[in-house]
C-alpha cells in the first residue's frame, strides 16, 4: 500500500515555517540539520487522561518529511475510548503496550459492513486496512496505552461523531435527518453534543 | 494521488470467476477476450427513485482490471439524499448531468472539520479527495442525476450511519455511547432504523 | 495504475501564479482558499463546434492539484472528431452524454496492433488504457458530447497527425519518409496541413 | 515516476508458462530458480540490419519480473531509423554505443508541439519522458548502435506509422481523411505501404 | 515513501501455501477467513536473550498481506547489538519500550558517511530512512526491548556482517581483500566466525 | 518497483541553485531552458583508472528530474572492483560495453545470504534487485567498463567498507567488536584502512 510518494534523498527534513509548497513541507537545508532530527522524544510524555492521543505526524516530528512513516501514542483511562474515526491516507498498525483494549473495526459496504473486533492486550497487535472506521475501548479495569503506526507521513484523522456533528459550518438538520433516518430532534440532540473545534 | 499499482500489460480483463488472487482479478487469457470489454452499456439503465447508484467497479466492469479508474452513475429522486460516506482508496471527481445537488464534504480534524458546500447545477463539477467524508443532496424540484469517477478501480464505500449503526454484528451499544455522548436509548433507537445487510 | 504521487494533506489548492515547483504546483496558503475550490463551472460553457475540448486539468482547476484526477468535456458537431491522439500520463474513462461517438483504441506492438471499437451511445462509457492512441468519431446525425475523467491532474496530450506533421521546428522530412514510406512529396502534402500552434 | 508496482521479495522470477495472473506474471518456485535468472546474454546477438531491435523486457527476460526495469539493443545500418514511436507505460534513458543517432523528441500539446533534437555520439546519453513520441536516426555513414533501459519490465511500444496505418483491422479510412486533413486516396496510399503483423 | 503497492480490497489474507503468485501472496477466499487475521498475539512471547528478533512480516501475519505495513519486536540482553544491517524495501520507525539502546544510522555517500546516532531510552523514537545502514546497541545494565514497524508487509533484512562473511556459497576471498584493503588471513580470520544459515 | 513519484508535466528541469525543496529540485521556468538537457555527453568523458565512476544521477543531469530514471559508467583496470556496495533508492540494471567483469549479488536473510555471481561478458546484461549488496570485480587481463541505470532519478549508493569503517564519526569500535565477533584490534586494523570523505 502506497501512501506516500518516495523520497529522492537520505533526509528532507521539513521546514515547518516554509513557505507552503506542494505535497509536503520544503527541505531545511543540510546545514541547519544537526544530529537530532532522526529522533524524538514527544511520546515520553505522559498523558494519562480519558484518552490522550499524543500525535507524531510530521507537524509535530519533522524528520519523517517523505519517509511515509509517523507514530501515535494514546493512552486510555479505565472506560476511556478512542471513538470510531477514520484515516483518509493511511493503514495503521498498532501494539498494546499496556492494559486491555476492545479494537473494532468495520469493513466496507461490499462486506456488509462487517464488524470485526478483539479484546487486545498487552504485547499484541492489530492492523486497521486504510480508510476503514474503527475505534479502542478500555475494557480493563486499569489505565491502558497503544502505540501505533501509519505508512503515511500525514495520515489525517476523521472522528465520525465530530464530523456529523461537530463541523464548521455544522451540516443542515434535514441532511442528518434523512440520513439518519430519526426526527430533527434527535439530530440536534446529537449536534448539542460537539461544538466546532472541540476534538 | 496514486491508488491503484501501475498496469505492467495493455489490458488484464478480470477473470471474475477465477480463483482468488493477490490485490485484484487474474486476467482472463486473450483468447478468451473479445471487442467488447473496454465498453459498458451498465450505465444506461435507468434506476430513478429516491436515491440509486449503478455502480461500475472491477466487479461489474472487469475490463478496468489493473486500469486504476472506476465509474458510478447516481440518480436523486427529489429530496434523495446519497448519505455521508467515505471512499478508503480513491479520490472522486464528479458532474451532475441534470438537476442541481447540494455537495458537502467535511474536512478532517486538522482543518477542524470544516464544511465545504455548494448547489452544483448540471454541467458543473466537484472533487472529494481520498477518505473524506462527503454527501449529496437533491435540493431541486425535479431528479437528479449525476456521473463520478474514481482513480480506482475498486474505491470501496462505507456509509456512515449503516457502519456506525447497521454493522454485522453491531458496535456495542456502550461504545456508541460514550462516542456519540448521548444515553443508550438514543443510540438503540438510531440502531432500530438500520438492519444488517441494509444498503 | 498509479499516474500520480498520494497527497500529503487534505487539499493543496494550486497557485498557479507561484514559481516554478517540483511535480506540481505549490499549494495556496489556507487563508487564500475560499469554499469555492473544489467545485467548477467550467465545464457547462458550451462549445458546440465539429470537436471542441474543455479542459478541467490542473490549469483550469487548481482544486485538483496533488488529487490525481481531473477531467474533460468534448462536443461533436455531425460528422466531428477527436482525431488520434495519446495521453502520456493517465488512463481515461468516459462517457457519451447524447449522441453516438465511433470509439476506437489501438493496442500496442504485442497486440499486433489490434483496432478495438464500438459505436458508444448515450448512457454508455468506454476505457482506455494509459498511453496507447484512440479516437472518437461522430457518426450520429446530430450533435454529441462526452465526458471522460483521467486518474492524472495533468494527463497530457498529444494528437498524432499534429504532432507528425506539425511539430515545432517541423521533424525533417527525410525521417518522415522513411518511416512512411512514401516519397517526400506526399510528406510535404502532409505538412502542409498542419502549422506550429494549430490544435 | 512510478511506473511499476514494488516488489515484495528479492526475485520473482517469471513463470512464462503459468497461466494468466493479475498485473505480471507469477513467480517461479524458488527451487526450479538456478543462479542465472539475473543475468542475460540475449543482447550479444547482433542483428546488423536496416534497424533491429532486440528487447530484453519481461517476456524475454523473466529475471526482471516484478523488478520495474528492462532493456533494448538497438542496431542500425547507414540510413536506418527507429521510426516515430511511444511507449506507454516507461521513461527510457539511451547511451550510444558506437556512431551517430538524431535522436528526435516531440513534446505534448502543452509544449505546442515543441520539437527537441540532437545528434548524439558514441557514448552521449538522452532521456525521453514516458508517454512522448520520439525517434532515431542514423546519420552516420557507418553503422549504429545504442542501449536503452526503461523503467517498467513491459514499457510496451506503439509504432505511429503501423498503429495509423497498419493496424488489425485497419482504422476506417473516413477517420484518417478527418484526422490527416488529405483526401482518402493519400490515406489509401499510406495505408498500402503497411500490412498488418508488418513491424 | 512508497514501499508496496495500493490494496485493491478491504483485506487479502495471504494463503501462505498457496502456489507461487506474481509479488505477494494470493488471497484466501473470504469463506475462509474467521475474526482473527486483523490481530496477532506473536509479538507477546518474550525472548529475553542476547539480541532475539520477533518478526511479524507477512510471512508470520498473514493478515497484513497488500496493506504495505508490518512490525517486528526486539529484546536485548545488557550489552546485546541488533548489528549493521540494511532493510531493502522500507523505511522503519520504531519506539523504545524499555531500557536504553544506542541507535545508529549511516548516511549514504553524498552524506560523506554520516553517522547520526543517539541514546534512545524507554519512550522515545527514532526512524531509519529505506535503504540505509543501521543498528542497535544496548548500553544500559538492564534488558532492553523496541518494537519498530516497516512500511512494507516484507521489508527484508540484510545483516552487513553476514552477507559480507557468511554468504552461501562464500564471496571469494580476493574480492574482500581488493574491498577491504586487509590481507587474505584477516579475511579469512573474519570468514571462520560466520557460517552460512547463521542468523 | 515504484521507486519514484510519477511526474506531472512533460519535463521539469532541476533548477540545482535553487532553495531546497521538497522531495526534489524546484523546475526552471520553461524560458530558460533550451534544446539541451535530455542529452547529456558526460559519459563519454573517459577516466580509465582502477576503478571509476561516472555518475548522472539529478546533480549531474539536471533533464532528469521527476523522470524516475538515472544511468552511471564505471571504468575497471584489469584487478579493478566496485566494492560491495547497496542502492537504497533504485534496482539497477546493467551492460557490459567492453572487458570481462564478474558481477555478484548477496540475497537478504530470507535467502540465507544467497550468494548469485556470473562471469559476465561485452554485450551480457545483469540486474540487481532494489536495496541488495552487490559488487562487480574485473576479472579480465585488460580494462573493462559497464553502463548501469536505475529506476530512480537518485538511487544513492553505500559502499559497505566505508560506511563500516570510514564514517564521520565514527562508528564506535565496541559496537563494530559484537557484530564482527574479532578483537578490537582487528576492527582497529580494517578502520586504519578508510577515512572519511575516503569514497
């Protein structure tokens, strides 16, 4: 699965105050490059709430600028979720570092929409294929943590909840109403929920 | 924007009823191959009610097997809705061909989800950029009808409420909960409007 | 088929006023991007004459820029055609909006050269693969239109008798006769249809 | 520019004999694979004649299969040419080996056509974009030879003068009179000087 | 970076005996597959002994088959080295779970050789570009482990000092000599300590 | 084997002063580009020592840029070699021009360190799969040169000895000591032997 292009050299670490150009940050020169730019230190920094997503895409990591790689660490407390979302450009693999997590994910329409799903815990895997919704949930009764990885430098993320819901402008009420087959309502029942902005 | 591998012959006409096989079709061998399968009469069968989509992927039109392009027609009857959904592997670019349709697409969460909308009349085009969410929605007096394209030649569909509440089996009840922030009566009711296997 | 790189973000609306840049055009800073780039009207100008192309590349709709599709309009007046001509970049697919089009592709060496075609009506769509020449001929008695997509935001053209006979600086005459194999006086004939900048 | 798909092991060495498969052919049993398959002696064989071509692409070179690159050899007496041609599916880069070559290229009808040219000598180097015609010919008085290598394992090749003229069956005489802008007795006339199966 | 190519369905889980496909394994059919191929417990079983390798390619996890992502995990005793070694198809990222490794990573030529190195402690990440030599050193007094993942379902791996001494059958001596510059009995003495099969 | 992004345009000529980009070199505006660069006569530049490399990749051949293909010379005195060495960007495929080389190639792990090699003669092709060691060693009593390309506009190389013992800094000796399994006094002896900036 090819997410992204291939690089054309050893390293392009991304400028992020470039000017913007196409398909990816500009290269910083190899003199402003000092040593550190292959490794990172962000996902030692503990989150311990609800569900934390501390994100490695190459904003925050700019030494993956066209490598098609990035990481995420999430950590969950009991009961927390990580809610069903989707990456536009990317297939995630992922680990349990600790705890125990329901993985879900949904196939597409040509499977009927099959769910498949597993309580994952520590020291195993899971593989989400791009572009399919899926979500975690803190089974256990302790705080759990992830660690996962895209084949994109960039992957995106869209949560279903926010995006029906929460976008800015919010979506027309008659749109979600035929949709979803329920009464204007419940639609805004749902759309009081989320506010633009919030994550 | 590269969904699909590259072609390595001038055509692979899928050999549907074939064994299966790694990433698409096998192609069928040339003598099994007439004239006709780089044409396709599927769309010109009129499906008008509410909302129909006659889809022309790999598994309906074999001879765009490693070709990297797909095509659908979808007929609005007024007030028809193509409910929001996402395309895993493929960018789609579209013309409505009669009537006028409201367009949205949301973007992902780092342009904090925002909405991008307009009425597109007939003649006039849109895009929607791989694994975006997106609807459509007749807004005009009369059907609609429009053609799409995807840089595919199997996009995949999942259609938001059918994935969220119509799975096989269904997302946990308590899940949906505590992502969508609502009480679980309000979830089962979302769930009684869809059945597994529903499209 | 893979004709173009996988973008790295959502959009990349492309400023076509920037300097010149790698594969592609930069990207628009965010806050130059209206709601407006990912829709066009373009295509609904008529152009009713023997054959005219209305272009929805990169140039004419920098909302697909690093989205890897893009798409044509082409009117045929009775009698009209799209002669020979190649697209080095991208595979097309199409379809006849009104009228009946000729259609016909020829295969590469390994095919013998093999002429595939059909007369596409309204309704109906064709393929063709990248890089090989193909063809479209009204033989309706009215006036036809089609609509193809190319999974390239810049499939490039190139019509074969303009590209033979009327080549800036003309290719010299001595290699067009032998290649033809007839004599100098019929490639001069040849030529003399066609001028630098004629379409 | 991507033209191939990446392999997924070191060698998959063709099984020409296998029955179709998707996108390439399948590999061989790494215990029917000798030590030879990555190496060729096919190009040795001289063919001193008018213009011989002698490909090592996949169907002559198994090795090569899921490599994404193969090679010609091509010879040619005083006078000779490789006429205008197109290879669909590969950029190609050339070295002349031994005499002269006018190595002509065309550029696409967004360069106007633009005609680039030069005679090149024994050990000069060219590069012609995929998609793009182009030809050589010998301007020398002695002999010439040069080797090419391509970027897919199958560039394919479309010779313009066979594909117009010679093709099987022919294009109907009424689309080449529209096209070339003569009357149908020239159209006849080149029509007579190729056959099909001619190469 | 693009290491394999676009899926072309929600899942292919590899048929590991199989007969030998083109670039990858063949699909099971979908009747076969139950819930589990989308996770893996093989990483869970802990080898706490000098420098073990966990490997999770395709080969191991069927289920990663066309989705261009696989993971490995690696445990070192104190003083343990995962050795210089090159992964020929991926770039690789990877996280350190426990203990602290000196990571090392060497530029290509046009670097001059650069080596670019760090002590990576528990939490912490580093990525290694496609193609490029590196390796891992555990200089804490405890045992170590990281878990990395590949942007191709079979990235491969090359140990540098096991393909220079312990091919099968043995590179000739005159050749590492003329390399590296040392006499035939220093070749010799670094030959006797690799055999072939040695990991 | 996708070792490129495709390109967008007919040709985008490496401005090579110009500020870093990303994933390439900026394009110079079609008006200062003349007829000249898709041929390049820097090969034909003779360097007939021991053993020479005469590169064009990108830096030296500016016309090569987004075309995903580069070529280099190398020039054996008789006893000359081209040590092992890896492409971490490109599979390469080869000629030999003139001489006798023997041209061999060590497979990854999976092979168990598979060593292939061939005498291979004027006239006679090789290729090397993308990311592999391999090396070519004259063999012959007189001179011999071979003409290589790859399917990358800059394959990048590692010259195994240099990047073991002659990098900048460094490797440290210890780490050099585990993976070599010999005292510390024979990787002091092979480190000796290289410099940095020692190509």
């Amino acid at each position: 699965m090819a997410s992204d292009p291939d690089p054309l050299q050893d390293f392009c670490v991304a400028d992020l105050a470039g000017t913007p150009s196409v398909n990816g940050y500009p290269c910083q020169p190899s003199s402003w490059v000092g040593d550190e730019f292959l490794f990172s230190s962000k996902l030692a920094t503990a989150n311990p709430n609800g569900s934390n997503v501390t994100r490695l895409s190459v904003n925050q990591w700019p030494g993956v600028n066209t490598l098609g790689l990035s990481t995420n660490r999430i950590d969950f407390a009991p009961g927390g979720t990580n809610p069903p979302h989707v990456h536009p450009r990317a297939t995630e693999v992922g680990i349990v570092v600790r705890g125990e997590l329901l993985v879900g994910i949904i196939g597409s329409g040509d499977s009927g929409n099959r769910y498949y799903f597993k309580v994952v815990r520590a020291g195993e895997t899971f593989v989400i294929p791009r572009g399919l919704m899926h979500f975690q949930f803190n089974v256990g009764e302790e705080a759990a943590t992830m660690v996962v990885s895209f084949n994109s430098q960039n992957p995106g993320i869209l949560f279903v909840p926010q995006t029906l819901f929460g976008s800015s402008p919010p979506i027309p009420t008659p749109v979600l109403v035929k949709a979803l087959r329920v009464d204007a309502e419940v639609v805004e029942l749902l759309k009081s929920k989320f506010t633009s902005g919030d994550p």
